[in-house]
C-alpha cells in the first residue's frame, strides 16, 4: 500500500484529483482520507457553498438543487488560485457539477498549477444510497443540513446528478481522465480500491507519457 502510495504522490505533484458520487456515496470520506495519504488539502465545493450560504445568509441549496453555474464560478474556483495552497496537490469533492462547468475548472486549476490528473467516480446504486440516507436518519449523524432532511429533497438531489453531473463525468471519460471505483462496500474496502485504481491509472499515465 505504501509504494502505490508513493506513486500516486510522484504522478501528482500538485495537481488534482476530482471525486464525484451520488448523494452519501462517501466523497466526502474518500477525499479527506485521501489527501491525508497523499499529503494535500481537501476542497469540497458542497461545504465551501454551505459556508458561503451561512455568510451571504443565503438559502440556495435546501431543496437539493444545485447552485447556479455563475455563482459557482464565484464562490468555489478562486479556492484553486490561493497562495496557502499552491504547493500542494488538490483532492476535490464535486467541484463543477453541472455539465459545461468542467471546461472552466480544468482551464482554472490548469493555470494554477493544480491540473486535473484524475476524475473518481464512486459508483453506487440509488438503492444503496437510499438505504444509507435511511440509517442516517435514524442516526442523525449528518448534522443541520437542510438538504439531507426530507427524502423528497434528498431524491432532488439524486436527479440533480442524474440530469446535470452524469454528462460532465461522460466528458471526462472521453477525456480519459475517469476513474471508477466500486463505492457499495465498507469504508475501508472503498478507501484500498480508491487506492489501487489510482495507482493503475498512474501507472498507465506514466507509460502513456
């Protein structure tokens, strides 16, 4: 696990790799644990919105809906330019979900020095991911989130990815920049094939280059 690690790290440098999923499919997750591991900062494009909604005392995402591509641009893309940040590679969580927003994040973490390497896609059924919103639930371990409360909302949220994201993550395939990784098994199990599909993929891009 290590060495593959290790490759990973060298293949990156400071550029990025973008992780996309339906709702709770463990994005958030993967990506924190993945930049522990590979010595980056960890950017979610939900959080920064949330944080940006409680400063402007806003209400944009309560309904699932994703936010407008302009303020998007306003709100999350400045994050790839900040000083604290350039020597570092970028684990990103569904940063330009809605489909013609990927063209402008490439070009932008192109120009900062964190180009995108890599596109994770955690792949799980809508059934699965019900089922976790479900014990969530009854758990009550996602916080005040207002887009996770009512499960009209969260199936909003859940077509909003079908109907806008699913064409970016088409886009990056014919880029060959997609990553799939099967997201329907443990934490653990998720986290150690994240790991050896990325290496794959390193590898593959080294020989490529």
């Amino acid at each position: 696990m290590d060495e593959k690690i290790e490759t990973i790290k060298y293949w990156l440098r400071t550029g990025s790799i973008n992780i996309f999923g339906l709702p709770m499919s463990g994005k958030d997750t993967v990506g924190v644990r993945l930049a522990e591991v590979l010595g980056g900062k960890f950017l979610s494009s939900g959080m920064i919105i949330r944080a940006m909604e409680q400063e402007t005392k806003q209400n944009l995402t309560s309904e699932g809906k994703l936010i407008e591509t302009n303020m998007f641009y306003d709100w999350v893309l400045p994050y790839f330019e900040r000083r604290d940040l350039e020597e570092f590679p970028l684990i990103l969580s569904s940063v330009g979900r809605w489909s013609g927003e990927e063209n402008q994040v490439l070009s932008v973490a192109e120009s900062a020095g964190h180009p995108i390497k890599a596109v994770i896609l955690l792949n799980i059924s809508e059934g699965d991911v019900m089922s976790r919103w479900e014990a969530a639930q009854i758990l009550n371990d996602r916080g005040d989130r207002l887009d996770d409360k009512e499960s009209a909302v969260f199936k909003t949220r859940i077509n909003e990815f079908v109907e806008k994201t699913i064409p970016v993550l088409k886009h990056y395939r014919e880029m060959g920049l997609l990553v799939e990784v099967k997201a329907d098994m443990d934490r653990e199990s998720v986290f150690n094939e994240t790991i050896e599909q990325l290496y794959q993929f390193a590898e593959n891009s080294r020989v490529v280059v």
